[in-house]
C-alpha cells in the first residue's frame, strides 16, 4: 500500500496574517491586566501618607505704620520742652524727628526725637517691630510673644505669675484625721528656724538681752526695730496691665559725668505679631533737680497708649 505524503500547514500570506493577529490579541491582554492594577497601588499609597500637617495661622500685621508721623504735634510739646526756645528751623527739625535706617519697612521701624536745653536734654525713641515665624507649625503671634519674653527678662522684670492649677486628685486622710493631696508628704516640714509646725519656739530676745534672761532689754529705751528695704512707691519696673496683649515698665537712673543724672524710661508691649518700645529719657546737670520718675512714666505710657490705639485702626 502507497504510503501518502506528509504535507505541512499553510505556510502562505493568509496563515502570516493569522500568526500576527493572534500575537497582537495576546499582547493587549497582558498590558490590560497590567494597567488594571494600578489605581488600587495609587489609592494604597495615599493611604499611608495621612492628613495633611496644620499649618499656624498667620498674624494680625502685615505692614507697620510711618513711626515719625505717629506721635501728635501737641504730644511732642509735651515730651520735649525744650523745643518750644529753638529757632524755628532747629524747632521744626526736632519735632520732625529722624527716622531709623531699616532695611525693611515692612519688619522694622523707628523714629527719634531730641531737645535740648542749657540744664535739661530730652530724648523720645520709637522702635517698631513686626515678628513673621517661618515655622509653620508656629504662629506669629506666638513667635512674637517668645521674642517679648526674652526681650522682659533681659530687663530684670519677671514674668506676671499664673495660677496655679485646681488639684483633681481626691485626699487621703493623715494620722491626725485631717486630709492632704495625694502625693504630698506628711512629714511635717520645718521651719526657718528649724521648728515643726504646730510648735512654739522659744522667743528671740531683743537685741542687748543676754541669753537665758526672761527676754527684757537692758535699757530703758524701745527696742531696735529690723531694718528693711525702701518702701514701694508702685514706680518700680513692672508689668504693665491693660495695654496690648502683654506689657512692661523699666525705669532706670544712672550718673552721667561729674554730677549730671539720666532716667530712661522704657514701655514696652506687644499686640498680636507687633512689639512697640517706647524709650523716653530725660538727663540733668547739677543744677537741675534729678528727674523724676512720676512724670516720665506717666508721659511714657500716655504715649504707649496712643499707639496701641493706632494700631487697632
């Protein structure tokens, strides 16, 4: 029997054409499953990035007003006195004043005014701050308190004290029955003089008594009183309450040459991102009575005053 002969497949144009249609089919399937997973690994990664950080709020300025055009003619009489014998050129000169070179106006200005006469000189400073955190996680306002705190206790004044926190914790009765915080030891604490509370120590005896004796001094006349320092006179530096956000008060007299006196006066206060210092100083020769601290206060803060009010506007 005639074996038949093995003939192969088509090997013509139509089976290329089959050949390429079915490479092409296969190819867009596998980038159709590649694409399709995509959004869900989009979608895992926003996932693990989390809420957006807040961001501080910004503070109340954004510019500062012209300092030499803010303080009142009729102000500026009061605070330089001497002004009013000038000539009419150095008269107008002085009540002008002289603005501070800054290399921003935005950030920083200052103003300055001088009079002087043959027993007394008068000096009046402005300097205006306007604090911009570039932390965003720290506001201006908050930046700007952090630079008035330093700028306080570089005067010497402390900070206003805060109330304290109202204990939460329930009490615990003591040895005796009466009730103590939690956490506070019942040792009773000693004295100064090294009694326990709830004892009676030994009267001191006034000066010239002997020890041992029954306390009564030995001359016929009252005894010693224990010195003390000056009384307050409620114009030392302090806090200032009522003015901006936050306010103090520095007050120093110094000797100037032989027997001249200078006392400046300084205001200082901060509302929202800005701080207003206030430098206000008033300098003697012997011949002049020293200058007294009632009155320069008083103009300092009238001043401090206007400008806070100019700064609600």
């Amino acid at each position: 029997m005639q074996r038949k002969r093995y003939a192969p497949g088509r090997t013509g144009p139509a089976a290329r054409t089959a050949v390429v249609l079915a490479l092409g089919l296969g190819l867009g399937i596998g980038l159709t499953g590649c694409s399709s997973g995509t959004p869900t690994d989009d979608v895992a990664v926003d996932a693990k990035a989390g809420p957006a950080a807040a961001v501080a709020p910004p503070g109340r300025y954004r510019t500062l007003f012209e300092p030499c055009g803010a303080v009142p003619p009729g102000t500026l009489k009061d605070l330089l006195p001497g002004a009013a014998a000038l000539a009419d050129p150095e008269r107008e000169q002085a009540y002008r004043g002289s603005a501070a070179v800054t290399y921003d106006t935005d950030r920083r200005v200052g103003c300055a005014w001088k009079a002087d006469s043959p027993d007394v000189s008068h000096r009046l400073a402005l300097d205006v701050e306007r604090v911009v955190s570039y932390d965003t996680a720290v506001s201006d306002d908050d930046r700007a308190q952090e630079v008035f705190v330093r700028k306080q206790l570089a005067a010497g004044i402390p900070l206003a004290p805060t109330a304290p926190p109202t204990p939460t914790a329930t009490a615990t009765p003591t040895a005796t029955g009466a009730t103590a915080p939690v956490g506070a030891s019942t040792r009773p604490a000693r004295s100064a003089g090294g009694t326990a509370p709830g004892t009676t120590a030994p009267p001191t005896p006034p000066k010239g008594t002997a020890p041992g004796s029954t306390g009564s001094p030995t001359g016929t006349g009252p005894s010693d009183p224990t010195p003390s320092g000056p009384a307050p006179t409620g114009l030392e530096p302090r806090v200032l309450v009522g003015l901006g956000n936050v306010a103090y008060l520095d007050d120093v007299l110094k000797t100037v040459g032989a027997n001249g006196r200078e006392r400046v006066v300084s205001v200082v206060f901060r509302t929202s991102n800005v701080i207003v210092t206030v430098s206000y100083r008033e300098r003697t020769t012997a011949a002049a009575e020293a200058p007294d601290s009632g009155e320069l206060q008083e103009k300092a803060r009238n001043l401090a005053r206007l400008l806070a009010e100019r700064l609600e506007e």
